[in-house]
C-alpha cells in the first residue's frame, strides 16, 4: 500500500577522480513509496538544482534492469536490500520512515571513481574486447535443428548470457575480483557448439587480461552470486577455472 | 608461468597443497588414534617414523606443501587487498550465504601457525630433530605425549588451533574443488556438505585425543610403563659409564 516516508539520505560526492570525497547528508521529505530508487535520485537533484547546488552525478540507462548502467552501493548491498534485482528496479518501499539510507560508488581499485556515484567500469569493455565474443559471421539462419544442443546447455548458457555486467559482483567481493563477470562470459559460449570452437583461446584471452587490469584472486566467498542481481551462479566461476586449467595443460 | 601469473593458476595452487594438507592432517589425527587404544603401538608408529629416509622425505614434501600453501596464502591476501583498494564502505553487510570463515583465511591460517609452532617445539625438536643430529631419545611416542599434555597450558592451546582448523577447513576444503573446477550446481552443495563432515570428524577426533592425553598424563605411573626409551637408558647408562672412567672413544672407523 502506498504511503509516505521521510527520511535521511546519506550520499557520497567526490568533485573528480583525483578530488577527496566526503559524505553528505539529505533531508527527504514526503516521498511516496511507490517511487523507484532512482526516481527518488531525481527528485532530489530537482531540489538541488532549484537551490543552485550541483546535483549528484549516479549511472543510469534503461531503467528497466537490463543495461546494466546503474550501479549504487546502498546501506551495504550493492544494487540496495532487494534480491535479484538492478538498482533500477528498487523502490522505496523498501526502506522505513525515519531511516538514514547510505549511498556509495562501487568501491574497488579497478573501478576509480569519475564523480559522485559514477564509476569508470571500462575495465568490463576491455575484458570483453579480450575474447568474449565469436569471431566468425554465423551467416543465414539455417534449420533449428541442423546442430542439436541440448536443453540444458541451452538453458545454462542463457542464465548466464543474462549477465549485464553491472560490476556489482567486483563491488561486493571483499577481493576485488572479477571472477563471477568472466565466468558468466565465458560460459555463455563454452557451454554452446558455436563457442567452443574457440573456448580454449578465448578463456585465456579473458582471464589474462582479467589478471593485467588489476582485479583480484577469488576465494571464493559467493559474496558475488549471492548480491548479483541476475542471480548468476557461483559454478559458472568453477565452470572458467576447469575451461583454464584444461586449456593451459594442452599448451 | 601460468602457475604464479594467473589468478586461476595460483588459486589450484592454493587449491592442490589445501587438499594435500587435509589429507595429512587427516593421516595424522588417524596415527594419534592408535595411541588411544595402544600406548605400544603409538610408540612402534613413532619409532618406525623416526629419522628414517621414507619419514625424512615425507616431512620435506610436507614441509614444501605448507611453504607454498603459506606464501601463496599471504601473496594472494595482499594482491586481493591491492584489488580492492583502499576506500572501505561506510556500510557493509554479510549476506546471508557468505561463510565467515571464507572471509577470514589468511586470519584462522595464522592461527594455525602458531599453533604449529608450539606444537614443533613440543614435539618434532624434541623428536625427529635430535634423531637427525645423531642423539638417542630420552622417552619415546608416548613419553612425550605424557610431557607435553602433562602441562596445564597446552590443551587449551591445542583447543584452539583445532578451533581455528575447523574453520579454515569448513570453507578451505569445498573451496579447493571449486578452484581446480571440479564443482558444479550439484556438487557444490555435496562439497559443502563433505567439508563441514570432513573438517568435525577430524577436529573433534583431534580434540578427544588431547582430552584423553592430558587425563592420562595426569597418572604418572603411565609415564613410566610407556614414556621412557629402554634401549636409550641402557645406551646413555653405558656412555656415561665409559666417561666416568675417563677413556675417550675416537671413532674408530
Ligand atoms: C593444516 C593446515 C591447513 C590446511 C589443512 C589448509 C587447507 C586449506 C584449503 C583446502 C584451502 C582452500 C584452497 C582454495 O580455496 O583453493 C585453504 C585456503 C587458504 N589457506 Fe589454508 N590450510 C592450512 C594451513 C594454512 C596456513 C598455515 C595458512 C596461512 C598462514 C593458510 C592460509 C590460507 C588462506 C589465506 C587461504 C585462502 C586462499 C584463497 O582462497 O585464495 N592455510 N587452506
Ligand atoms: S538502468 Fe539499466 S539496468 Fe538499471
């Protein structure tokens, strides 16, 4: 049921990426729980703006969960309390009347702040450019059934196609790690005919530059599954880790 | 080398001298359960595993496994901690699924050692090590055993590396299949499981025996039936002998 709360919302602002940064505080007044996160954002940048103050800089696209450009650590979860979903698709609902919600960038050495609340994920695009794709032309569609793939392959590999490489996994992981994003990507193609043919060159590909762009070792924690907002699962990590190991023992 | 280039090399690493030490630990918590039965066969074990080459390579592949397993362990720690940056949350939360234990490695892992290191000084220097350099042992296994958990102290140092094992090993053990990538959605749960059976049966077995060991030791003639090393007093009674005739003995070869 709709209602109105009032609240106190602790932000993170930082003026640039070489810019000390602080926290702030904001009083909220009146906001309908039905409002979304980040509709809420939005109000309160109007005021900001009415006031001449500048507003707080967050990511954000589709608004519908699945760009993956939001991103907001709030009061301790990466994409906030609800489970399996994008910043995006939260609302304040959620959250209690009198209640200090608190607001950060994703926080890991790989991901450096640019301002605000935004963060520079292109360390994603470049893990990606390194092999997470098929590199010839599939050409004309031929018959559904001209190569058989098993259903649960089928269905394994979309799970992880789901991924929309947010970087809430690198956010939560107390490692700064990136394992569950590359696992996702290179299970997406592992598990399918057409991937495979280049599954062994393109593990290494991505998990190499993994490595060189500074992100940490997984222990395995599942901090990362278990806040990741496409419920992504934690065997597409031991799924990378056996396509690598089998790939480098060949070599 | 992929082995220390690649974060998934270096984790099998972790992950392989991980499995090796459980199978150890496992090897000896089953070797300390015969002195529970047999004070004379703990100490046959004892003297069979003294300084003979079969025990002297298996403490150096031992010794090699806990080396590597220890800096790879603070290697990993720090490169994680360089990944992570320096800027910690203001508000952080645990989820639910997220073991502490998985969280804390590097923390019960040194706990560990220390623990290790009294369990050296109170054992293999007064065991293997002087076996190595050539002297005959005043007690055997079990004499030992006696003096060491004859003193308050040392149970409840022993309890508490025990604890800090059944931590590391709760998480370590399921831990090291996923990292060489024998896990999957249906093994992963049946990892989980063997771990937490695996690391209670070894440790509660580790922790009975020193109840049991400190309760013995408190009776003093047990010392005396299975504690001292006949044939040493014998060796050490003729040497002291042949000193207190004032001949020196050159070796003769
Ligand atoms: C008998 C003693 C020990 C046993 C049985 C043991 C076992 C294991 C196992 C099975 C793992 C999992 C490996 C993986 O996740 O791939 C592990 C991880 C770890 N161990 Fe040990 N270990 C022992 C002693 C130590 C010591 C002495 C230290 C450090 C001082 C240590 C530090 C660590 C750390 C930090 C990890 C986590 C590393 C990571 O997951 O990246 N361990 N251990
Ligand atoms: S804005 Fe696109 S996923 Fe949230």
């Amino acid at each position: 049921m709709e209602s109105n709360i009032s609240f106190t919302l602790k932000v993170w602002r930082q003026a640039g990426p070489k810019e000390k940064g602080g926290f702030k505080n904001y009083e909220m007044k009146d906001i309908p729980t039905d409002t979304s996160f980040l509709e809420m954002l939005d109000i309160l940048n109007e005021q900001l703006i009415e006031k001449g103050e500048e507003p707080i800089v967050f990511d954000h696209d589709c608004r519908e969960g699945i760009c993956g450009m939001c991103s907001l650590y709030i009061n301790g979860h990466p994409h906030g309390p609800a489970t399996g979903a994008t910043t995006c698709q939260l609302y304040m609902r959620r959250f209690h009347d009198g209640e200090t919600i608190t607001v950060e960038p994703w926080r890991s050495a790989a991901f450096p702040v640019i301002k605000d609340l935004m963060v520079d994920r292109n360390a994603f695009d470049k893990i990606q450019q390194a092999g997470g794709y098929v590199s010839f032309n599939c050409g004309g569609a031929q018959d559904a059934n001209a190569v058989l793939i098993p259903k649960t392959a089928a269905d394994e590999a979309m799970d992880s196609a789901t991924c929309i490489g947010c970087g809430a996994c690198v956010a939560a992981c107390k490692n700064g790690s990136a394992m569950l994003f590359v696992s996702a990507k290179v299970s997406q193609f592992a598990l399918l005919p057409q991937g495979r043919a280049e599954a062994a060159r393109r593990v290494k590909a991505m998990v190499s530059k993994m490595d060189e762009l500074g992100f940490g070792n997984c222990t395995n924690t599942g901090a990362c599954a278990a806040e990741c907002p496409k419920n992504i699962k934690l065997s597409n990590i031991a799924r990378m880790n056996r396509e690598y190991l089998c790939a480098k023992i060949k070599d | 080398m992929w082995l220390t280039n690649s974060s998934v090399g270096r984790k099998m690493v972790m992950g392989i001298t991980g499995l090796f030490l459980v199978l150890f630990v496992t090897f000896h918590v089953l070797m300390n359960a015969v002195a529970l039965f047999s004070p004379e066969g703990y100490n046959a074990v004892c003297e069979f595993l003294g300084a003979n080459w079969y025990a002297i390579l298996g403490t150096l592949v031992l010794a090699a496994g806990f080396v590597i397993h220890i800096i790879y362990s603070f290697w990993l720690t720090l490169q994680n901690r360089r990944a992570r940056g320096n800027d910690a949350y203001e508000v952080s939360k645990r989820p639910a699924t997220v073991e502490w234990a998985s969280q804390n490695m590097l923390v019960l892992g040194i706990i560990v050692v220390c623990f290790l290191i009294v369990h050296f000084v109170q054992f293999w220097a007064k065991m293997q090590l002087p076996e190595l350099l050539g002297e005959h042992l005043e007690f055997t296994g079990m004499g030992y055993v006696y003096s060491a958990f004859g003193q308050v102290w040392t149970l409840p140092v022993y309890i508490i590396g025990f604890i800090a094992l059944w931590f590391h090993m709760t998480h370590g053990f399921w831990s090291a299949f996923q990292s060489i990538g024998a896990n999957n959605d249906v093994w992963l749960s049946r990892w989980k499981a063997t771990a937490k059976v695996w690391a209670t049966v070894v440790c509660l077995l580790f922790a009975v025996e020193a109840i049991w060991f400190t309760i013995e030791a408190q009776d003093k003639s047990n010392m005396d039936k299975y504690g001292i090393n006949t044939e040493a007093v014998v060796e050490n009674a003729v040497s002291d002998a042949i000193e207190a005739m004032g001949i020196t003995i050159t070796d003769v070869e």
